[in-house]
C-alpha cells in the first residue's frame, strides 16, 4: 500500500481550516481562510459596535466642527441699551459683503485707539464693561464689534470669515480715528486674542494685549478632547503661536493661573513664541470668565502710556 504522507487528500475530506486552495476555486476565495477563536468572536462582537459608534462621532465631529467652537449670541440677545453710555453704532462690510455691526466709544485726546477682538461665546453686549473700564480707567478710544452671526452682524462664524471680519473692523477704525490701521493698538481676549495676533502679524500694530489666549486652536481641542484625534479633524487652526513671531511690537499678555478652559500652559506657550518686548501677567486664581479687576486695568493703563 502507498504511504498517504505527503499526498493530497480527497476533495470531500479536505478540513475547513486547510487554507489549501482548492482546484477550480475562483482566484478570491484561494485566500487564506480563517477562523476567529471563540474568544475572539465574542471580544469582535462587542468592540464592532463601538468601532461603529466611534467612527460615527468623527463623522458629526467634522461636519459640526464650526458649531464646537462658535457660539453666538445673534440680536436682540442681551441688553442693546447699556446705562450710562453711549456708543456709537458701527457698521461695515467684509471683504465678501457681509454686514458687520460694533460699537464704537471714542474719548477725547485717548491715550491710545483700541480694537477689541472678543472671544468665541455672546456678542459685544456681553462685554459692556470692559468697554467702560477701557473709557474710564485705561483711557483709550476703542471698538468693540461683533463677528459674522454674533449679535447684529449677519451671516455665519468661521475662521476665515473671523478673520475677514475683523480686517474690515481694523480698516473703519483706521477712518473713523484719522490714523493708521498699524496705529491702532490690538487687543483680544481668549480665541479673539488669536485673531488679533493674526492682524498684527499681517500688518503690523502699536502694541497686542492679549487675555487667556491659546497657543492655537487644535492644541486646545486635544486637551479637551483627548479621546479623539482632533488634531487632524479641525480644519480650523487660530495659530496664534505660529503667526505671533511675524509681529515686531510691545506685547501684553495675561492669563488665569486656574483657567479650566483654556489651560494656563497653553497661554505660556504662546508667550514662548512672541518676540521682545513682551510681559506676561499671571493672574492667580483666575479662572477664564472672570471679570478682570480695577488692579488689572490700571497695569493695562501703564502698559498703554508706555507705548512708543
């Protein structure tokens, strides 16, 4: 009898499991065949939905991305008629029509011209008082606007509409003041703070403050989300790190030493990138929506006279 070692066996006795391929077996299914384990199969079955759910979640991250950072507060959210002050209605246009609205509170020989950048949350009826504090301690003339959907500005935020904006909020300023737009001192708070950095370094400004201000945008999305790889999902970026070395002028930048939203190292980090001269003031205790002090705004005065 002939030994069988070696020899192929019968087509009807060939095992599941033998990754042989067959004679006359379409060329797909000559792959290699498998078997999960049983352990295996249950620990699939359980992490596939998962895997679903999550590939899900990046999906609506993408397409909700400008809904995740943006939050505005459109008209007639707020108070529109703040006691004792008067400022003036601004309006201007973007560079792609969009219809912009400020407020404008000019003072009489101003110690500086200021354009405020607010951040990513309400509209310029939520900083009321910084526009009086700016009037009546620091001493300067200042616009305070609001971005594309914020308050009664039309359209939708995004970044480069944010940053269209607030050229075109720069270039009334520079009208209305009868200065230069790189006269015009540029101050932002949070992400606002990275759009007036972004101003500075296109073209230039007397001086930047900037208050709770990340590093950029996707560094802060990776810390509150670290669970997702957000850095390679947000078409938005605000890198206001990565513009701030195009400046050359005087910087002031602040930050809570307890801010839970955007944290104090990342404010540093910024400040690592900025060119001379520049100071940075911790503010201990503060977290990212506190109102500043009287303390804070007389700093911001010295600052201001002291500018070239």
């Amino acid at each position: 009898m002939a030994s069988s070692r070696g020899s192929e066996p019968p087509e009807g006795d060939r095992r599941p499991s033998d990754p042989r391929p067959r004679a006359g077996d379409p060329p797909r299914a000559r792959s290699l065949r498998f078997r999960l384990g049983p352990a295996a199969a249950v620990a699939w079955k359980i992490a596939r939905p998962l895997l679903i759910a999550y590939l899900l979640i990046l999906v609506i991250a993408m397409f909700l991305e400008n809904r995740m950072i943006f939050f505005p507060a459109p008209y007639p959210v707020g108070d529109w008629r703040p006691a004792g002050m008067a400022p003036e209605d601004a309006w201007f246009e973007a560079a792609d029509g969009t219809r912009l609205h400020g407020w404008y509170l000019p003072r009489e020989n101003p110690r500086a011209v200021v354009l405020f950048c607010h951040g990513n949350a309400g509209n310029i009826t939520h900083r009321t008082e910084i526009l009086r504090e700016l009037y009546g301690v620091v001493g300067v003339s200042t616009l305070l606007f609001d971005y594309r959907g914020y308050g009664r500005s039309e359209g939708r935020p995004d970044e480069a509409g944010l940053l269209a904006d607030a050229r075109a909020a720069r270039a009334w300023l520079a009208r209305r003041a009868a200065i230069p737009e790189n006269r015009i001192v540029l101050m932002g708070e949070s992400l606002g703070g990275a759009v007036a950095v972004d101003l500075a370094a296109e073209q230039g400004a007397r001086a930047l403050i900037l208050e709770n201000t990340f590093n950029n945008l996707r560094d802060l999305a990776a810390h509150h989300y670290p669970w997702l790889p957000v850095r390679w999902l947000l078409r938005s970026r605000f890198d206001a790190a990565g513009n701030i070395g195009r400046y050359h002028g005087p910087v002031l930048q602040s930050h809570g030493d307890c801010d839970t939203i955007v944290p104090y190292e990342l404010g540093r980090r910024l400040f690592a990138e900025a060119n001379e001269p520049k100071q940075f003031l911790t503010v201990p205790g503060g977290d990212h929506n506190d109102p500043h002090s009287r303390e804070y705004y007389r700093e911001l005065r010295g600052f201001v006279e002291g500018l070239p």
